[in-house]
C-alpha cells in the first residue's frame, strides 16, 4: 500500500547532495506543516545533510596528510 510519508521522506533523502541544503530544509518543513512528516523525519533528513560535509572533510584532511 502507499505510503506518502515514505514516498516524501526518501524522495527528501535521495535529494541530499544533489539539492540545495536550504531547498530540501524548506520542502521537509512544509511537509512537517502539513502534518506529512514528524521530527522524527526532519532529524533523519537534517544527519543526511551533515553527514555529507563530514565525508567531505575526511576527504580533505586525507588529501593535507598526503602533502
């Protein structure tokens, strides 16, 4: 059966890194306004976010090691 908070949910997290940060924070707060999503949700989405920068930063400091 269908489940359009799923549907929203992983729509909102395969958007990480491919969207703006702000626009996928606007879209999931709307959804959250609508009753759609919970914080629960909003928490998923806002460690799928972060955890893009850290993998970024890992990379980085391995790159200033090999120098």
């Amino acid at each position: 059966m269908f489940n359009l908070r799923n549907f929203i949910k992983n729509g909102l997290l395969k958007a990480v890194g491919e969207m703006a940060d702000y626009q996928i924070i606007l879209n999931s707060a709307g959804w959250l306004e609508k009753g759609v999503l919970v914080e629960e949700d909003l928490l998923e989405i806002q460690v799928a976010i972060d955890s893009q920068y850290k993998k970024e930063e890992e990379q980085i400091e391995e790159v200033n090691k090999e120098l």
